[in-house]
C-alpha cells in the first residue's frame, strides 16, 4: 500500500449509497474491469471519465449505506481510486473497502472540492490541500483495520496468518 | 451491571465477556451466500488454497436475486455457485424457492441467541428470531468460510420501544418508516436495535420480520425482537429446538431508548429517493404509479398477501397501473394459492412472478419506464434502485401498496378495508 498518495479530489455528498456507487444491473459479474465502467453512474456520470489513477474520492457522511455489495469498493478500486477519506462510512462499506487493500479514512471534507490537489499521508495520518495550505487529521483506524490494511487486504492478510489475530 | 442480548449473544460467541465498544472474534453459526454476493466470495475463498469451507453444514448458498435467470452471464454465475455447492457438500436453494432472508426464517436455519452472517445487509432480518445477525462483504465472507470466524466490534444497542395498538389499515411496515423517517439513514449507524413493547410483542414472526428487515436502513448493524412462545412455536412445527434465547437485561446500558407511540403512526410513505424522507400517507396521496410491487423479503408474507387481497378482491386493478405480486417463497406461494388469496390477485389483475427478488434489486422483471413511478413493499428507493435511475420508487405498506393499485395513484389504504 502507498503512504504517501497523491491526486485530485472527487466530491461527493451525504449518505452515497451502494446503489449509488455501483448499480445492481452491473453486479453480477466477476470481471471487475466492468464494475469500474458504471461507477457513481446514477449521481455522477462524468466521475468514470474524469478520475486518474491516483485520485481520492471525498465525501460527506454515512458513505457506502445501503447494500453490502462489495462491488461497490471494488469498483472505486478498479477507477484507480487510490484512497477515500469520509466523514463517516457505513459499517459493512467501511469493511469491504479496508479489505480491499483501499486507504479508507474518517476526516472532515468539507473543505474538499472536486478537483483540489490533495496529499493523503498515511504515516502521519493526514491529509493536506497544498494550493489551500489547509491540513487535516485523519481519525486513527481500529488495529485491526490496520494491519489488514497493512497486508494490501484480507485475503492477504488471511494468506499470511491463517485466522484473526486481535491487536493487543 | 447487565448485558444487552447483543453483548450476551456475541460474549458466548466469543468466549470472553464482551461489552459494547469491544473488539472480539466470534465464531459463526450460519453462513448465507447468494447470487450476488457469491461468486466473489468464493473467488476470495479460492486463493486460501484451502479445499474445504471451516463447515459446510452451517453454510447454505441461495439463487434468488436473478431468478430464474434473465441472460447466460448470470446463467454463468448460477452454475458456478451450483458447482460450488454440490463440491463442497453445501445445502443451496435454486430459483424458485424464495429469497434467502426469508427461507432462513421460514426454514429454522439458525436458531435464537445464534449468531448468523450473510453476505447480504438484510441479514439482520434474522433478529425477528432473536438471532444476532447481521450482513458483511463477500471478503468478510471468505475469511467466515475459511475460519468459521469473524472480527467485529460490539454494538451499543438502541432500544426501541413500541406501545399501544396499531389502528386498522397500520402495519409494521409504516411503524418502521415512521421510525426511520425520525432518526434518519445513519441515525443507529453501528448500533443493534432492540425491539419490544406490547405492540411488538402482540405482532406476529412475519410482522417482526419487517422490523428487523429494516434495521440497516437506518444504519444498524441488528434488528433483534426477544424470542417468545411465538418464536417457539414456529421453531416446534419445523421439528427444531429453542436455541439459547438472550434477553436485554433491565440494567444493561442503552446507548438511546425511544419509545414510539404505535396508535398515533398514520401509514407511511417514503418518497423518492430515501428511505429516511416517510411522510403520511395523506401527503403523498394523489401521486400517480404506473407500477405497484407487493413483494421481498420486507413484505410479501402470508398476512402481507392476505391484506392485499382484502383490498383488491372483486374490485380492479386501475388501467394505468400494472400490479406485480411476487410470493418470497415457495411455501408462501403455495399458502397463497391454497387460500383461494392468489386467484383473488390474479382475477383483480395481479400479475404473479416467481418467487425471488423479483424487480426489487433491479436486475430484471418489472424495470420501471423513464418517468415512471412505482410503489413498493420493499425496503429500499435509491435511485435507479429498481434498475432505471429515472424512475421514482416510493416505499409503503402492502395495504397502501393495494390501495394505490386500484387508483393508478398514491391511495389512503383505510377507506378501503372498511366492512372487509
Ligand atoms: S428482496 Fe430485495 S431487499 Fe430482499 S434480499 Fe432480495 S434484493 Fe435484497
């Protein structure tokens, strides 16, 4: 995973569901190259077309609600999203993207708008606007989070320890 | 100081007392897996190298999402998870046999104080049971498959209490959306909710269901009701145990009470395209459907198609409108029929579809035209939800649901029910 991941920001409001994210009709399949062509098609149609390797996606609260679809992450990962930073994530999304190998993190975004340059740096758990000098905390994953994270995903993770290992 | 069943269920599944805020690996009695979910998590499982899942008689795949199949991609998908099953000594429900949630409950898959988990966010429909159950990605699902085991962090718990009888034409489905509609989409975001009260206590297994259904739509991680002698009973007639059934202790800490006054909740609607935007039925009533949908694992038992047939026997479906009834099981397909309520449907202009999703999840039967708006028992209105993102899908109880079938348009399902 990169530690220093630097791109443009992507802008998304409250409450974006799976739906949203990636719509059902498109779910069932297991080339995931497919998903990332029908990203945020319902509420951001241009996003597929916009996003370059390397960009964030920002969003407002109770991101990924909804379905347990996790197509959903895998479809923001295959855009070549490399990190998304949220107000707050729902349960099950928050999950599938960390087991995904996806940066996902807490922060406040409102100063974030699509097209920013932003720099995630992981090491130091922050983010930073530097065209807008304005530096923001990520809020600090749960261990266990991190070190899935760690491992690129939970199927690496898994590969390498067998079974669940909780942090002390 | 008390538990929560949440903290007792998980603290047994766990092996060590467990309280909200904690971090605990808990072992899984029921796995479930279905057409959408699926294939990705035994793509994941695949790269293990592991020949074996941990258990799989606790593990039960279903076909309901895409049933029966619309095109070969899925067709594809579908003998991929046949395949799977067969191998691995899987029990796997085909096409036609229902949707998972409710062939879990039907079928006594899991039993009260059991911990279930399914790569589906409905799966909380199980806390009907007693059961703390909650969905997770199909990654969470191969690591389930391969350790039997999962991470997770134990929930606070809301408790939600229900009082007071729900007037004629009022189901638990308007009760929920009004509670949602109230605390909004992420209002018990990482919480299990805790219901009871004498208005959930006097509620059947089938209207307990909607409530648990619908936990996730505001964020919570469960929807648990207190097993009772209705719980026993539907577990006796299937030849099953009681489980370990957990109860909230009195002084357990609750991180919210809310106690809602059921005779006040008028039926609900949810308008475009949140499930947390329910208003009065009066308020959105005269808004025209060209579509009207009684079914899913939220809505389409027995006592929801019996309320619908009350409503639409001897009268018409409106011309404008085109009513899709899809039974979520095989057994409550066949109960319909054997009631005489199905022919009822049929002959007010009900078309029936097989049981499954149906056009729930969007994939195919009953897609929306660009403009259009559809009334639903389902549990969710998201954009493009029923698989156009032009089309608007509102959310309400069968009863209204049968109602606005009969007018082309949003109806108050009350007037209509009187002398029924
Ligand atoms: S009926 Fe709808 S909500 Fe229920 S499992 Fe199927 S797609 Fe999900």
């Amino acid at each position: 995973m990169e530690k220093h991941i630097t791109g443009a920001v992507h802008k998304f409001g409250d409450d974006i569901n799976t739906d949203y994210i990636i719509a059902g009709k498109y779910t069932k399949t297991l080339d995931f190259s497919t998903l990332a062509e029908h990203v945020f098609e319902d509420v951001d149609p241009e996003f597929k077309n916009r996003v370059r390797a390397g960009d964030v996606v920002a969003a407002g609260k109770n991101f990924g609600c909804g379905s347990s679809r996790e197509q959903a992450p895998i479809a923001i990962k295959y855009a070549g999203v490399s990190a998304i930073l949220a107000k707050s994530y729902s349960r099950i999304f928050f999950r599938n993207a960390i087991n995904q190998g996806i940066p996902a993190f807490i922060c406040d975004t409102d100063a974030m708008e699509t097209g920013d340059e932003i720099t995630v740096n992981i090491e130091e758990s922050f983010a930073e606007l530097p065209g807008r000098n304005i530096k923001i905390p990520l809020t600090p994953l749960s261990p266990v989070m991190v070190n899935i994270l760690e491992e690129g995903g939970l199927v690496e993770y898994l590969k390498k320890n067998g079974t669940y290992i909780l942090p002390e | 100081m008390g538990r929560t069943a949440a903290e007792k269920i998980i603290s047994a599944k766990a092996g060590v007392d467990a309280r909200a805020g904690d971090f605990v690996v808990a072992c899984a009695d029921l796995a479930m897996i279905h057409d959408t979910t699926g294939p990705i998590a035994i793509k994941a499982f695949s790269e293990y190298g592991r020949e074996k899942v941990w258990d799989p008689s606790k593990m039960v795949i279903v076909l309901d999402h895409a049933t029966p199949s619309p095109n070969e991609r899925i067709s594809n998908l579908h003998m991929l998870l046949r395949e799977f099953a067969a191998r691995q000594g899987i029990t796997l429900f085909d096409a036609g046999e229902g949707v998972c949630h409710q062939l879990v409950v039907e079928k006594g898959l899991v039993l009260p104080g059991g911990l279930a988990v399914g790569a589906d966010s409905h799966t909380c429909t199980y806390g009907a049971m007693g059961v703390f159950a909650f969905g997770i990605g199909s990654t969470d699902m191969s690591g389930v498959m391969l350790t039997g085991k999962l991470w997770l962090r134990v929930p606070g718990t809301m408790k939600v209490i229900f009082r007071g009888g729900m007037p004629e034409g009022v189901s638990s489905k308007d009760l929920m959306l009004n509670f949602i509609g109230k605390i909004g989409a992420d209002g018990a975001d990482y919480l299990a909710l805790s219901f009871s009260g004498d208005t959930v206590k006097a509620m059947s297994l089938s209207e307990r269901m909607t409530l648990s259904n619908m936990a996730i739509e505001c964020g919570a991680k469960a929807g648990l009701v207190a097993s009772d002698e209705k719980t026993a009973a539907h577990l006796k007639a299937l030849g099953k145990g009681e489980g370990s059934p957990a109860y909230d202790d009195d002084d357990a800490v609750f991180d919210r009470v809310l106690e809602i006054d059921a005779s006040k909740v008028p039926p609900q609607v949810a308008l475009p395209h949140s499930v947390d935007s329910a208003v009065p039925v009066t308020e959105a009533a005269g808004t025209e459907v060209s579509q009207v949908y009684i079914g899913t694992c939220t809505n389409g038992r027995l006592d929801d198609l019996r309320i619908a047939a009350r409503i639409l026997s001897g009268r018409k479906v409106s011309p404008n409108c085109r009513l899709l009834v899809c039974p979520p099981s095989r057994k409550i397909m066949a109960d319909a029929i054997a009631e005489g309520i199905l022919l009822q449907l049929v002959e007010a202009g009900a078309a029936i579809l097989p049981p499954g999703c149906g056009p729930c999840p969007g994939t195919h039967l009953g897609v929306p035209g660009d403009g259009e708006n559809v009334i639903s028992t389902a549990n969710r209105n998201f954009k493009g939800r029923m698989g156009n993102n032009k089309a608007g899908v509102y959310l309400a109880s069968p009863a209204t649901c049968a109602a606005s079938a009969l007018e082309g348009r949003i109806t108050d399902p009350r007037p209509f029910l009187q002398g029924r």
